[in-house]
C-alpha cells in the first residue's frame, strides 16, 4: 500500500463506523462539512485551498492530507499549493513547520502516484463525506 491508498482507506473505513452508530448530531455534523465545501459563491478550489491553509494553521495532519488529496483531485499546481503553505506558515508561524514537513511529503507522493497512474490518473474522486 501506500501513504495516501492507507490513508484514505482508514479514513473511509472509520467514517463508516462512526456512521455506523447513527447519531443524529454526528450526521449532522458531517452533512453541514460536506455541504460547506460544495460549489457556491466560492468554487471548490478555492475552498480547499481555504481548507488547506487552516488545516496547517490549526496542525491538524489529518485535515491537512485530505486537503491536499482534495486540492489535487482540483488541479492545484505545485507553485498554487506552495502560496497556501507560504499562507499557513505565515499566519501560524514557526510551529507549522513540522506540519508543513509532512505536507510537503503527501504532495509530492500524490503527484507522484498520479505521474505513475498515467493521464488517466489524475481524476477526481466523487466527493464523500468531508469529514475529517
């Protein structure tokens, strides 16, 4: 396996599970995440780049590879993703360094997975859940 296919595959396995249990506020919860980062006044790129930046503000490593995952399926450039890194490390500070680290990492196995997978590749998932 590899770093985002782990990921994603927990991710997805726990939200299940956490479903599973059928709370309403907890549905709730998720369906209000989901639908904030659709389509709207702002497009979804924007919105995960928005996501990114305070995903890496708030050091959360999680948040942060689903962004990226999120920013890629959008076609971020590298130099787009590094101006919201530059953004976090700013507004942050130095305490977003490690995290920083780790989501240069991610990135750079995204764009290498997709170099891989080919042209066919790089295709947008459908959206699940958002939840983190």
């Amino acid at each position: 396996m590899s770093l985002t296919t782990d990921f994603n595959d927990y991710r997805q396995r726990m939200n299940e599970r956490v479903l599973s249990y059928d709370n309403k506020v907890i549905k709730r919860f998720f369906n209000l995440d989901t639908n904030t980062y659709a389509a709207g006044a702002i497009d979804v790129k924007t919105k995960e780049m928005l996501g990114l930046a305070c995903s890496l503000v708030l050091r959360c490593d999680d948040c942060v590879k689903y962004h990226l995952g999120k920013c890629h399926d959008e076609g971020l450039t590298d130099d787009e993703v590094f101006e919201v890194f530059s953004i976090a490390n700013l507004i942050g500070g130095s305490i977003v360094i490690p995290h920083f680290r780790r989501a240069v990492e991610y990135w750079e196995v995204l764009r290498a997975e997709a170099a891989l997978a080919g042209p066919a590749g790089h295709q947008p998932a459908s959206r699940p859940p958002h939840e983190h």
